[in-house]
C-alpha cells in the first residue's frame, strides 16, 4: 500500500497493491499496522456504510463535530467519483481548503478524511456504490454540513448536470461556518 499525503495535514489518498492474474485480481484494502506506520494515526472503525447514486449525485459535504466527529476511510467498488475533503480544523493552517481525488472500480483508490473535515463527492459515472468506513458512530444530532458552492471546487461536470436534495443545496457557505467556529 502506498500513503500518499495531501497538502492537508492527516488526510492521505491511498493507493492499494494490487495482484492481477487470469482469474482477477486481489488487493489488501485496509492494513491496521500499516495504516498507524504511515499515517502516525490510531485509527479504529466502528461503523460501514454503503451508498448507491447515479450520475451527477453530489453527496455533501458534510460532517459531525464535537465529540462525534468522524475520521472516514472511503472507497469506490463500482463506477467512478470525485471525492473532495475540505479542512474545517479552526487552528489549522489550511483551514477553508480542499482536496480533491478521483476514486473508482477501477484505480481502487480510497481517501482517509480525519476528524474536522467536511466530505462529499459527485458521482461521474452512471451508478456508482461507495463506501465509507468510519471511526465513531453516526449521530444525528451532531450532523452538519457545508454548501458545495463557493469553494473554488471543480467538480468535473456541468451545473446544470448537479443533481443535489433540499438539505445539502441549503446547507451554509465556507463564509457563514466561519462566523460559528
């Protein structure tokens, strides 16, 4: 497995080793040893969760602060995506920024998020199902998120293409989080 860092501290994009023959492949998707060498992060899941969306879905971004706040390890096993992290750490240098990373089927690519981030993707391909591993259990009441717009984010297709619910297209700016942090 190789640990690639990002430009924002304790976020990695990590590319797995994988074994292809005849048959198909295989891949270690998750090493605890390795990941605590590389990243110099404890880590222990607790949660799994699966989402199925179609082209143009944008999932996001969102969070949970507080003492339910969210490290996640995410992963694409079909279709394709553009998945973005942006840096919510008020202490942080990088504070407002984001990172973005193609995740898919086929490169088997994951990104690992840790706590104090927003997260969100939009789906490039027809379907696609993603799937995120996460360090503390979900918790309603410490849901938040913040509005794709504004950010300076490509996100690789039309805005008219964008398909997003209620709740996220109404979710406050970078601007508006900042006046609360």
């Amino acid at each position: 497995m190789e640990f690639i860092k990002t430009k924002l501290a304790g976020c990695y994009i990590i590319e797995p080793k994988v074994f292809k023959d005849e048959r198909g492949y295989f891949f270690e998707s998750f090493n605890q040893k390795q990941f605590e060498k590389n990243t110099n992060q404890s880590i222990n899941f607790v949660q799994d969760n699966v989402s199925k969306s179609t082209y143009g879905v944008l999932r996001g971004l969102h969070f949970q602060d507080g003492k339910h706040a969210q490290a996640k390890l995410v992963s694409v096993s079909k279709g394709k995506v553009l998945d973005v992290a942006v840096d919510l750490r008020k202490d942080s240098k990088t504070f407002g920024q984001s990172v973005k990373v193609v995740l898919s089927a086929k490169n088997k690519k994951q990104m690992f998020i840790p706590r104090g981030f927003a997260h969100g993707f939009i789906v490039l391909s027809k379907k696609a199902v993603f799937r995120y591993k996460c360090d503390n259990f979900y918790n309603k009441n410490s849901e938040k998120g913040l509005n794709y717009k504004g950010l300076g984010i490509d996100w690789l297709i039309d805005e008219k293409d964008i398909s997003i619910n209620k709740r996220d297209s109404t979710l406050p700016f970078l601007k508006e989080y900042q006046v609360n942090v």
